[in-house]
C-alpha cells in the first residue's frame, strides 16, 4: 500500500521541520517546502498543507482547499497523534 502524501510548510522554522521530517516521513511521503508560493501550488495541486502563522494564509487555505490542521513548532507530538503516527 502506498503512502499517503503530507505537504510540511515550516519556512521560519526549521528546528520544527527537523523535528518532524524523520516521524512523519515513516507514515507519509512528505513534500516539504519553504516558498509560500511553492507550497500553495502543491496544494492547489491537490496535496494537503499544514500553516499557522499567517492568518489571511490560514483563512484562504481553508476557504479554497478545506484545510483545518495547522500547527507550530513545540506541538510536533499533537500532530503526530492527530495523524495516529
């Protein structure tokens, strides 16, 4: 069975990406970018994002593409349970 796709925003914070990248990419292949324009068109790709904090980013990836989980650096263990890793 394949993977499932997760898109990783983190452009300002790469401590956070570091933390994730090693669990996450256990259960997902993970695209991970650090240009907000980059990311919006894998999302507009059909890939899913996580961001948290631009508010106007927040409020136009959920308008568009129904995305509801963003997160910032330090809650790397709720996302993981959140995603049941």
């Amino acid at each position: 069975m394949a993977k499932p796709r997760l898109l990783l925003f983190a452009p300002t914070d790469p401590d956070m990406t570091a933390s994730l990248l090693p669990r996450l990419a256990e259960r997902f292949v993970v695209d991970q970018y650090e240009s907000a324009a980059d990311a919006v068109q894998a999302v507009a790709a059909g890939t899913r994002a996580t961001a948290r904090s631009n508010g106007q980013m927040r409020v136009s990836l959920r308008a568009k593409f129904g995305i509801c989980l963003f997160v910032d650096h330090d809650f790397e263990d709720e996302l993981l349970d959140i995603l049941a890793l």
